[in-house]
C-alpha cells in the first residue's frame, strides 16, 4: 500500500511538470500567469535595488538624505536608484512605473534594457515615458509575436482601427483622427497586406465608405469587394468610372455635404441646392 501511495505520488508529481513543460510551449499565457508571474514578482522585489545599482541606474543622495543615513539611521549611505510607484501585472508582462530622481533620463533605463531583460529573466524589456519624470518598465514574459492574440478590448470603434500587437504586447491603432493620410512601405515579407487586411477588416464594421484599387488585379483584396463600392480589380480605372467619383467629389465639394452616403446605385446625394445621384 505505501508503494502505490508512492508510484501515485511520483506521477502526480511527473504529471504536473509535463503539464507545466507542456504549457510552456503550447499555452505561454497560462504558463505565464501560474509560474512566470509570480516568480518574476518575487524575483524583482528581491533584486531590485541591487540591479539598479550594478546596471548603473541609480544617482548620490543629495546632502540631507546622506546625513540622516549616517547619523539617525546608522546604516550605509547607498546610491538611490528609481523609486517605484506601481507594480501591475498584465497576461503578458509587467508593467512598472518608475519615478525618475533628478540625473536620470529615460533613455538611460532603455540603453540597460537588454541587462535589465537578463537580470529579472524575461523575454524583453522596454521603457516608455508616461510623463515628465516617470517611465514605464514593460517587462513580456514570453513572444507575444509568436501566436498573435489581441486583446478582447482591441475594438473598432470611432475612427480607430486596432491592426497589430507590438512587441510589448500593447496594441497599435490606426486612429484616422489623428492621422488621416499614410503610406506603408515595407521589403517583401514585412507585413504590409496583414497590416492592409486587418486595417479593411476593422474599418468594415464601422459605418464608413470604402474606395479602393487592388493593383494585383483582385488577388489581394478582391473578397472585400462586397463591402466596397466600387472597386476596381485594376490599377487603371475605367474611364467611366474616374469620370463618376469626380463628378461625385464635385458635387460634394460645391454642396459642402458633412457626410457622404453609402456608396451603392440607389443611394443619392441631396443638398438644398441640387440633387445628385450615383
């Protein structure tokens, strides 16, 4: 009986490291959240103040703070390093916020980053101002970029487009407000028809017009063509066609319309002045 207790033991045992190995590779985010998390947690309340100090991250205390130290304290007068306002763990990472003491600049934490990276035993680290004298420390536990997940808040909404993940595990938005003209360019293999095809994808579920022209001839965008109007297959138009928007941007320039209708064969443009139809 006390062997079966014991062969049951050692497979439970055996059972939750390959499940745990298993994780690791297959489901980082679980892996993460259960053994990276905590571990990483502990490993940066422990370390910290020393890692500072080594990776040269840390400045004198000024005069008053020394004299306390040594006198009130009697303890040893130290270098100060970035005073840590908030730990929040993320399904990904860790993010720090840092207050910067007076002779620190937050490209000295990001030229440390790859020491610092080493050091807590993640897979990167990068710094990010918030505001004058505080940073963010974004740790990432494992390759967000290997298996792309978004985030379920990543939304379509107003004139913002969420389209990629970045290499902190934060999301990139095209935010038209902001930018409404752009141009992608990239070597071969880059990116850009992903980045194209889910910028068309988020800009379908909003109630917006879209206009485009597939210079590959309908290979790379052709299956959206039923949420277009119109889209030629070819990079050079029909004369008809041409002929068509410029009439239509005419008339909307002249009318100063604020919005524009649908764009389909039943839909017109009307103004006070005139009426106009596709």
């Amino acid at each position: 009986m006390t062997d079966l207790a014991t062969w049951v033991e050692a497979g439970g045992l055996a059972a939750g490291a390959g499940g745990i190995g298993y994780a690791k590779y297959r489901a980082p985010r679980l892996y993460w959240s259960l053994v990276g998390l905590p571990a990483t947690r502990v490993r940066f309340a422990w370390s910290y103040r020393n890692t500072m100090e080594v990776c040269g991250l840390t400045v004198q205390p000024s005069g008053f703070r020394a004299f306390v130290q040594r006198n009130v304290a009697r303890s040893e007068v130290r270098p100060v390093p970035p005073k840590v306002r908030r730990v929040r763990p993320t399904s990904t990472g860790l993010r720090v916020t840092l207050r910067l003491p007076a002779g620190l600049e937050p490209a000295d934490l990001a030229a440390s980053s790859e020491r610092l990276r080493h050091a807590f035993g993640v897979h990167s680290v990068m710094v990010a101002e918030t505001k004058p004298g505080y940073v963010e420390v974004r740790m990432t536990g494992y390759d967000v970029l290997k298996r792309v997940r978004m985030p379920r808040k990543a939304v379509p909404r107003d004139l913002v487009v969420p389209v990629a993940l970045r290499e902190d595990g934060t999301v990139f938005e095209r935010d038209y407000r902001k930018m409404p003209m752009a141009l992608t360019l990239g070597a071969n293999g880059s990116g850009k028809s992903m980045y194209q095809r889910n910028l068309i994808k988020g800009l379908a579920q909003l109630p917006v017009g879209l206009v485009g022209i597939d210079c590959k001839r309908g290979v790379e965008q052709s299956r959206y063509a039923p949420r277009s109007r119109p889209w030629p297959p070819t990079a050079t138009p029909p004369a008809a066609w041409s002929t068509r928007w410029l009439r239509r941007w005419k008339t909307v320039s002249t009318c100063s319309l604020s919005t524009v209708s649908p764009i389909c064969g039943n839909c017109p443009i009307r103004c006070g002045r005139c009426r106009w139809s596709c």
